[in-house]
C-alpha cells in the first residue's frame, strides 16, 4: 500500500499557468507518521519545510528545521534536524 501518491500536473495559480506536484498523503491517522519535504533548488537560499497533518487541530503544520551541522557521528546516529512548527493552516480555514 502506499502511503503517499505523487502526480504533476498544471495549474492556473494568480492568472499564471504553473507546474504542480500533488503530494497526496493517505491515511496519515496510522502508525506511520507521514509527511512531505519541499526542497528549492535555486540560486537563492531557502530553508526545507517539512509538511505533516495533524489530525486533533484538524490542519496541516509546517515545520522548518533549525541544526544543520552535522559531525560524523550524528550521522551514524541519526540526524536531529530538531524540526519546530513554524506555521498552522487549518483544513478548512479559507473564507472566500
């Protein structure tokens, strides 16, 4: 079974046609805690963000990482990028 569906696709996002990824989490009230890395390959710097669901609040929480220096043994150990909420968007928050 998997546990996260991915599609690109096109979409009119502010009048402009944009490339999409849908990242589609299934079923994230399971044992497995799930969630999506968004990376930006660019010239300009820009820390990951990591969304997950958080399924009491009803909502989805965006993370960003704040460690990222790592020796050898924290790799060997397991990286700690001590992930913090930075943000809360509730499912069905938006007014039109």
């Amino acid at each position: 079974m998997k546990h996260i569906i991915c599609k690109i696709y096109q979409q009119i996002i502010n009048k402009k046609r944009v490339e999409v990824i849908k990242a589609e989490i299934v079923y994230p009230d399971d044992e497995l805690n799930k969630g999506v890395l968004v990376s930006l390959s660019h010239v300009r710097a820009a820390d990951d963000i990591l969304i997950t669901y958080d399924l009491e609040r009803d909502g989805y929480v965006i993370h960003q990482a704040s460690n990222f220096e790592f020796t050898e043994k924290d790799i060997e150990q397991g990286i700690d990028e001590d992930w913090q909420e930075v943000a809360f968007i509730k499912a069905w928050g938006r007014e039109v």
